[in-house]
C-alpha cells in the first residue's frame, strides 16, 4: 500500500447559495475584457483573441475573510469581475454548447501585484508573482445558473470603503461568457470545479491596508474583503 510523505492540504472550494461546497481545481483569468479598462493600462481596446493567467486554488479566499496585504508590493490594485464555475467537463466546446457546461456565477475581485506587473512587462517576462499569489482571489457565493440564468448585462462595480471605485456593466465585456469558455476549452480541456474570472472594467486602483472591498454583480451576488497588515 503506498501512501502521501504530508498529509495532503484541504480542498479549496467556494460555497454555493443552497449551502453546499463547489470543489476548485483550477483558476483561469482572462486580462483586458473590456475596453475602457485597456485603454487605462496602455492597451488597445481592440477585439484581439482572449489572453488567459492562472491562479493556484488556494487563492481563493471566502466568507468576508481578510486579506492579509503581500509581501514585495506597494502597489496592491484591485480588479472587480464576473466569475465562471464550471460543472461538467469539455474541451473544443462549440459556443452554443457552452452554457450547458456552466454550473454558476460568482462575484470575484482579482487583487494584483500592479509594480511587479508593471517590471514583468517591461521585461517582457511572465505575469505570475504579480497575480498568483496567496490570498489573490477573494470570491462571494456561487449562484447556480438553474436559479440566476446566464446574466448577459448587469451592473458591475466595486467600492472601497463605501466610496465607488469601479462601475460599469457586464454587458460591455469584450468577448462573452460564450466565446471566452469556447476558446480556452480549446487549449485545455475544462474540467468540474475550473474557475474562470472574466476581466474586470476600469477604475481599478490601489487598496491600502485598513481599507475594505465591497463589490457587486447585479443578478449575481457580492464579494466583500478587507485588507489587513501582515
């Protein structure tokens, strides 16, 4: 019999409006998705193919729970977005077979590494210590798709201690919850428990420790967090 040198680590997982547990395997990102937002980082708002970035899953972090500011940033920004749950397997999935393989939606703010971001890119070098860090991802509730239906428009926006940071609506999103999930199911095959965060609007800016996130998906839910010193 053959077993694990460490007990393995606890199941990341994301809870659902009906009280039970969405298992995370996976977290995929999508970057620039919405114009104005491209346009804010130096980008062009144009309708090129989505470009994806991971996180570990044990970035997730939920419930309100704090967030303890990273190390090696002083520029920590936040990124309000649309999240995918995926509940059933898939890979070159045509777009109109797309929203069968789609369990829920959540509220999801992907926190970043702006400085270390902004050095990677400038050194033409991979984004991931500036997004895949621990406590990167904070997530609200899951809302089934059974119960919410696939929302296509709704307001999005975030606060930082009540004063409005970022506001705009889903519907402005580059590349629908359809094309982004057809087009990466052709590079991976996507699997129960993948999570995917859709890119966020502009306004993204620094939060500071002391401060707390309140963000909001019309149809879909909230996400709260607030950021605390090591």
């Amino acid at each position: 019999m053959t077993g694990y040198v460490f007990p393995p680590a606890p199941q990341a997982a994301v809870p659902v409006d009906d009280g039970l547990l969405f298992p995370v395997r996976r977290i995929f990102c999508v970057g620039r998705n919405y114009a104005a937002h491209a346009l804010e980082m130096g980008g062009a708002p144009d309708r090129e193919p989505p470009f994806f970035f991971t996180k570990p899953a044990d970035a997730i972090v939920t419930g309100g729970a704090n967030v303890p500011y990273p190390t090696a940033t002083a520029n920590l920004h936040h990124e309000m977005e649309l999240v995918i749950a995926i509940g059933t397997a898939g890979a070159d999935i045509a777009e109109a077979d797309v929203l069968d393989h789609v369990f829920g939606y959540a509220a999801g703010i992907d926190l970043t590494r702006r400085d270390l971001q902004d050095e990677a890119k400038k050194a033409r070098r991979p984004w991931d210590m500036s997004k895949g860090f621990d406590h990167s991802a904070p997530i609200g509730t899951i809302a089934p798709a059974s119960g919410i239906g696939h929302p296509a428009k709704g307001a999005i926006a975030l606060t930082i201690d009540g004063q409005p940071r970022q506001s705009s609506d889903i519907s402005l999103m580059i590349w629908s919850v359809p094309e982004i999930v057809a087009h990466l199911s052709r590079l991976v095959q996507l699997e129960p428990g993948d999570l995917i965060f859709t890119g966020t609007p502009e306004g993204v800016g620094a939060v500071k420790a002391g401060e707390t996130m309140e963000g909001m998906i019309e149809g879909v839910g909230t996400v709260t967090a607030k950021i605390v010193g090591r």
